[in-house]
C-alpha cells in the first residue's frame, strides 16, 4: 500500500472504519457490481476483446451497422431499468461513488443511442478513419500485436462500409456535421489512399521497426502479410472513403451551424450538455456564465497588460502579441524544447503540490502532419504530450507554459496516468469525463501562478487568454447552437477576447461548430474544481492542505462534477485528510 496523502497524520481509526465498511459487502453491492460487471463483459465484447485474449492491439474492429446500434440502445436501456431497483443508500460508500459514475455513463450511452450519433461518426476534430490510424502510431510488443494489427487492417473495408451506411443515413435526415466544417478534412483520408506504394501508407510504419524478441523470418512474414492487407484491403477502403466523401457526403452536408436545427435538435443539445459537463445547466445559463467570467478575466488581462509596459489599447496589444517575432518560435524544434523545458519546471516543483506522483512518464512530440493543419495547439495523455508544429507564427510562446501545463503535468499526462493506477476500481471507471478531466487541465493552468511557472507578464498574460478563451467557448458554443451565431461571430467574439492566433481561432471555432457540447466542459469543470478549492480553504482553515486537496481531486479518476464536489465534502468532513486515504497501486 501506498500513502495516498502526503504530509497527513495517521488515520488508523478511518482505515478501520472504512475496512469495516468494505470487508461484508452489503446485499445491495452484489446486486450492482453483479449488474455492472455483466455489462462491462458486454460491452469489450461490442468492441471485441476480453480481459483474456486481450495484446493491446484488437485485431477487430468494432461492428457499428444498425442493428447492433439499435441492439446496444435496448441493452443499455436495460440495464438502466436493472440499476433502478438498486436502492443507491444501501450500497457500501465506495459503490455508492461507482453507481452515480456508472448510472451517469450509462444515460449518456443511451442518449447517444437514442439521438444516433453513430450516424455522425466525425467532427472537425476527429473522425472514424483517423482514430484507426492512431493504432499505427503505437509502439507494438510482441508478435501477436502485429499479428492482430493484420487482422485489423483487413477488418477496414467492412468496417468502413458499416460506418459509410451510418452517414448515409444521417445525411437523408439532416443529420451531419455542418458543411463548411468538412472543407479540407479528406486530406487523411487522401494521404492513404492516394499513397506513392503500400510502404508509404502510415500503417506500415510498424514494420518498419521490430522488438528483438521477433525473429528475423518471422518479420519478414509479418511484412509480407501486411503489405498484401494494405495492397487489398487498406488502400481500397481509404480510396472508397474518399469517393463517397467527396461526391456524396461532403457536398450534400447539413448547411446550417447550430444543434437545434438538427432532427430534435434542442433536446439534442441539451444530451450534449449532460454528457460534456454532467451538469443539468440550460444554454440560456451557461451563456451567461460565460459573459460574466469573460469581463471578469478580462479586467485581469488589462492589469497584466499594464505590467508589460504597453502603451497602446487591448487590442493594439492583442495584434502586438500576434505579430512580433520575438512571440515565437524560429523551428519546430525550438517550440519542442521549450515545451520541455516547462515540463521540467514543474517537476522541480511538483512535490511541493502533490503528494502521488504517478510512475508513467511523457514524452513530447509533433502532432503529425496530417492530422496538424486542423488539430489543435497540443494534446495530451498517458505517455504523451503532443505540440502542433504547423504554423509556427501561430503558436505564441507566451502560451506554451499554460498549455504545457494544460496537456503535459500536472493535466492529462499526470491525471490520467493516476487513474490508471487505481487497482481497486471497476474497469468502467476508466471512462473518460470531459468536464473533470478538462476542468482539472484548465485548473493545472491557473495553478502555474502559484507554482512560479509564469516568470514574465506576457506569459500571466497568455495563461488569462486561455482562461478567456475558455469561458468565452461557454458563450460561443451555445451561442452558435442556440443563439443563430454565424461562424465569423463566433471568430470575432475569441478575436476581441482572447490573443489567439487566427488560425486557432478559425480552427477552434469549426470545432466548436461541428462538436456540440465540448467546449463547455473546460470552464465549468475549473470552476468546479475552484469552488471545491475555496470550500474546503474556508472551513479547514490552518488544517487545508493544498498537497492533500489536490491528491483527494486527483484519487478519485474521472468523475461527474456532483460526485467530486460530494467526495471534496467528505474530505472536509474528515478534517482535510479524505475518506480514502489509501490506494493500491
């Protein structure tokens, strides 16, 4: 067992408490863990791999045509109908915590079912042929790996049929991205199919490189099975792909922006607010959250611009900070080192604010170039943070400290790995919540001022742009689906607030477009996290301990924001020490 709180007393009489709790598992605990154990064995099946056969690379695809969509909409329902007869306040503390994670998990499943977003497999972000090439990208172990990657490759063109009926039938009801999101987004799809030699394609890179442990026959048999997968079924698909997307999907693409002009469109997006911010907040609402939190930040971002010395208005100073070379990066590789030069900056920091530190370690990378001319500024999780080469004049360096703090540690690729080393938790907990994963990023972003992550003006002034920048997604995103914004007032409103660059703004905002929901996540999940924050500094008092507060935000994985501000309450209640003080690691 690993000490979970760092700098905390013994808390000997709460461990044998809460044993006491766990060691007879109550009637109603059997009863949940039996329901969601059964479905958790489902739903790998759906996706085809079990705890056993398992190797990290699935060598199927899942099945994604409308009878298995119309079957998982009936399970799930289902099972929502079996966890309804659980009584919640008889299940022990610990499953009481499962069973709100799991139950909200599975309504936004069945709300996804019910609206048919599989039939709107993509966005401006990503989309269903890209995330196949992720697996490309990923380092392989073993000859089974490889193996299953064949088996894989060769599973695309049914995979892709499924998915292309889907879209058809979205298409005949409306149901698609908006048009103008699509422009240009078939160049991943060109950069397969339209390939010089099936050595070219990026799902070969694998074979490119083998572990020691492969004989050097058996790569040579590996290679051979995976240029004949590329030759015949690889490249074919991509090339099918292409023609329905360019000649039938994309020109005939729903036209107008927002949600609710969708088929049953309002109460579409109000799934879409559920499932990205686990909050029951109406658009009205947040949109006028966001207008509040856009002054309020504001009024800081014309502090911190005085600090620089600048003599001209914000948005002299907004264009100033676009346009002067010293703002950026001369080569990619100079944006790469000084991202991990930041990174550093916190580890040196980094035991001063947590107690858990997690095993994993990252590395920092491009985002690779045909994903980088629409994807974001960086990405990151498990093992790594991705930074966006492209377009260096729009990549400000007096942002790269708040998003290397966002993407990197301690945001994605120090909360995520956490997660993961939670032994004791329920396989369906690895599911990814946007408003507490987002929310804890953004507030890692804030915590850079106490940190001493930020050594000028320009960079506090970067970080309270992209604090801006995210409360004002609260009053883009619903202004754009509720509201009748057009995509250049959408563009006009970051231009006037924030110090992005214009192409992050263009392409953000046909994310937000093509993505409802999202970008909500970011702001509500911060203030969450500050509310919890400011809670328990005001009734601990002396006793708060900002290492224990941020380990007992951190102990608990993804989480619904009600679920975490119910744990910050029991860790008050605990006297700043938390109900769970230890974790198997």
């Amino acid at each position: 067992m690993t000490k979970f709180f760092a700098g905390v007393g013994c808390l000997a009489a709460i461990l044998a408490s809460v044993s006491a709790v766990h060691a007879q598992p109550s009637s109603a605990d059997a009863k949940f863990k039996s329901i969601y154990s059964t479905e958790w064995s489902w739903r790998q099946a759906q996706r085809g791999e079990t705890d056993e056969d398992h190797h990290g690379i699935d060598p199927h695809l899942p099945k994604v045509d409308l009878a298995t969509q119309q079957a998982r909409l009936a399970y799930w329902t289902k099972v929502m109908r079996q966890l309804d007869t659980v009584h919640e306040g008889d299940l022990s503390p610990k499953e009481k915590v499962n069973y709100e994670v799991y139950k909200a998990q599975i309504q936004v499943n069945i709300n996804n079912q019910t609206f048919k977003e599989y039939e709107k497999p993509l966005n401006a972000d990503t989309a269903f042929w890209s995330n196949i090439v992720g697996e490309a990208r990923r380092p392989f172990k073993s000859a089974q790996e490889y193996r299953n990657f064949i088996s894989l490759m060769n599973d695309i063109p049914r995979y892709f049929h499924e998915e292309e009926t889907n879209m058809r039938a979205g298409l005949k009801r409306g149901f698609t991205p908006p048009k103008v999101t699509l422009q240009g987004r078939d160049s991943s799809i060109k950069s397969v199919a339209e390939a010089k030699s099936p050595e070219d394609v990026i799902f070969f890179r694998p074979f490119t490189k083998f572990p020691d442990s492969i004989p050097a026959a058996e790569r040579e048999q590996l290679k051979a099975q995976a240029l004949q997968a590329i030759r015949q079924s690889v490249v074919p698909a991509y090339t099918e792909l292409l023609h329905f997307f360019d000649d039938e999907y994309e020109p005939h693409a729903h036209v107008p922006l927002a949600a609710d002009t969708l088929p049953d469109g309002k109460a579409y997006y109000q799934s879409k607010i559920l499932e990205f911010t686990t909050t029951e907040l109406t658009p009205e609402q947040i949109h006028q959250i966001g207008l509040d939190e856009v002054a309020k930040i504001h009024a800081e971002m014309l502090a911190t611009m005085k600090q620089t010395g600048f003599k001209g208005s914000f948005p002299e100073f907004l264009q100033f900070l676009r346009t002067d070379p010293q703002f950026y990066a001369k080569t990619p590789d100079e944006l790469l080192k000084d991202a991990a030069w930041i990174a550093k900056e916190f580890d040196e920091v980094s035991g001063k604010y947590f107690g858990y530190l997690p095993r994993q370690r990252f590395g920092i990378v491009p985002v690779p170039a045909d994903q980088a001319p629409f994807y974001t500024s960086g990405r990151g999780g498990p093992g790594t943070y991705l930074v966006n080469t492209y377009d260096l004049p729009s990549r400000g360096l007096y942002a790269l400290p708040a998003l290397t703090l966002h993407e990197s540690a301690p945001g994605h690729a120090f909360q995520m790995p956490i997660a993961s080393e939670h032994k004791d938790l329920p396989k369906f907990r690895e599911v990814y919540i946007s408003a507490y994963g987002e929310g804890w990023a953004l507030y890692c972003e804030r915590l850079g001022t106490e940190m001493g992550i930020y050594h000028t003006p320009y960079d506090s002034f970067g970080m309270l742009s992209y604090q801006a920048w995210r409360a004002a997604r609260l009053v883009v995103d619903t202004g754009i689906h509720t509201q009748g914004w057009t995509r250049k007032q959408a563009q006009d409103y970051l231009r006037d607030n924030t110090a992005l660059s214009s192409h992050e703004i263009e392409t953000e905002v046909d994310r937000y477009i093509a993505w409802p929901g999202q970008a909500l996540s970011y702001y509500l999940g911060e203030m969450a996290i500050l509310k919890a924050r400011h809670k328990a500094e005001a009734a601990l008092g002396p006793k708060f301990n900002l290492r224990a507060f941020h380990d007992s935000v951190l102990e608990l994985g993804s989480v619904p924001l009600p679920v975490l501000e119910s744990h910050i309450d029991a860790f008050i209640a605990h006297g700043g020490t938390g109900p769970y003080p230890d974790m198997e690691r």
